[in-house]
C-alpha cells in the first residue's frame, strides 16, 4: 500500500469487502441520504457509498489522506481536515438527519461516543466499528462488569444491536484486538424525560466513579452526598447498599429527578450546570 499507516492516529484500515457490505447494509443507504463518515482512512467504505447517497462528509486528521480525499472529482463529497473531536459539527452538518458511518479509530470511540451524544439530533441512523469490549460495554444489560456510563447514556437515547463481529484478519495492519459493529436507532424522543441532560450525565458518572463501593459511598465521592442520601434513595426504592452497576435506565432517571430536588444539600453547594 501507498500509505503508511500511523499507529498515533490509531490507524488500522478495513480491507474485508464481506464487513464493508454488512456495515452498508445495516446502513440502509439511499440516494436521499446525507451521511457522516470519521477516519475514512484509504477509503474501503467511502468507494462504496460515494455512489450511492445525496453527500459524504468526511472527518479526516491524517494531512496525506486529506489530500487525497481533496483530489478527487465526486461533488457530493465534502472534506472537513481536522480532528473530529475538536471540529464543529452544527456548523458542517447544516442539513440533519445524517446516517454516521464509520470504522471508527478506537483510541477515541469513547470520545467520539460522548460527542455524538452531545450531538444526538444530527443523527437518525448510526452504523459504528468499535474494539469488542466497547462494544460489550455498550450493549450490556444491568447487573455486569460490562454495565457502566455508557451503556446507561447511549440506551437513554438509542435502541443499539449487533451488526456482526470482525477479526483482526479483516484490517491492515491487523490490530491486536477483535471488533465489532454495532447499529444505533435514534429515538425520537429519549427514553427518560431529563430536566437537564448535562445534570443526568454527571449523576451517572458520579455513580459509576467507585464502582466498587456502594451507590451511597460512590455518590458522597462525587459531591452528591447530603445528611439524608440514605433517605431519599430509599425513598425512590433504591437500596443505598447497591452499586451503580445493578441500577437500571429507569433507576437512574429517579435517581436523577431525586438529586435534582436535593441540589442545594449537596455537599460544597454544587449546582445543576457543574460538570
């Protein structure tokens, strides 16, 4: 191959027409369709949707497959250089919904997962390569190791499957890790009615902090213990003893509607808008 792949941008590129096939199908592409692909890398998806959808924006970092994104003559592909992390999505994505495909590179999937989350609106279909223990993580029920911040995030806001697994065979170079693809559904509305997003993430992340210890001891850790914690978790039957890993969607969004009435006994005054 022409290009060298960068192992600091994380770069193992799709070369399995059989996984590329199964992504585009999962995708459901049609001629209507604006989409987003993140790290096309040398291009095994972007050949194949090219033709088939109404635009392809392309997040890309690496400057040498910027420019040879730039060199070619489709109109309907639009190049946006930078890192996808720290690019503007509203502003480059003025035409939602878009499909978001991608291989995504996965020393930053979680990243890229919190920005989609915080950028849940653009998207009605996403089509996503993660390495397998994300992807575990994401699709877990309660009750596992597996269970943590984001599998209680996207699940608010997705309903998520399992495309199909990929070995590193499918990659060059190859990884030393399996993966898999996974297909999110936008909700058209999420599943908890949350007075302010940003307040039901920290909730989750604070519960998830000492995943160890109990959901008391866990909460109190991250500032959202008070004098009566143990009295209102009871009070929305939650044991105080359990562990974050054991609560379920529903669990959290009570829990999060119960601390919101509680903020100003939480130790050190925090507030609803702190991270």
């Amino acid at each position: 191959m022409e290009h060298r792949p960068k192992k600091r941008f994380g770069q193992n590129f799709l070369t399995d027409i059989h996984v590329v096939e199964e992504i585009l199908a999962a995708a459901a592409l049609e001629p209507r369709d604006r989409v987003l692909e993140i790290g096309p890398g040398l291009g095994a998806l972007t050949d194949r949707m090219l033709p088939m959808v109404h635009s392809l924006h392309v997040m890309e970092l690496d400057r040498e497959l910027v420019a040879r994104l730039e060199d070619r003559p489709e109109p309907q592909l639009r190049v946006h250089a930078g890192d996808a992390l720290r690019l503007d999505w509203p502003a480059l994505l003025v035409e939602p919904p878009y499909k978001l495909v991608a291989n995504l590179p996965y020393n930053i999937s979680s990243q890229i997962l919190f920005k989609i989350l915080d950028h849940r609106h653009l998207f009605n279909r996403l089509v996503l390569m993660f390495q397998k223990e994300v992807g575990d993580r994401l699709c877990a029920p309660p009750g596992g190791r597996d269970y943590g911040i984001l599998s209680v995030l996207c699940r608010n806001g997705f309903d998520i499957r399992r495309v199909l697994r990929v070995p590193p065979g499918a990659f060059y170079p190859a990884p030393k890790v399996h993966s898999v693809v996974l297909l999110f559904e936008t909700l058209p509305q999420p599943r908890l009615a949350l007075r302010d997003e940003r307040f039901f993430r920290r909730v989750v992340k604070g519960a998830f902090s000492q995943r160890r210890k109990t959901l008391r001891n866990s909460l109190a850790a991250a500032g959202l213990g008070f004098a009566d914690l143990d009295g209102m978790l009871e009070g929305i039957g939650i044991d105080p003893r359990r562990r974050a890993e054991t609560l379920s969607l529903q669990e959290f969004g009570a829990l999060t509607e119960a601390l919101w009435k509680n903020q100003a006994n939480f130790e050190g005054g925090c507030t609803a808008a702190s991270e």
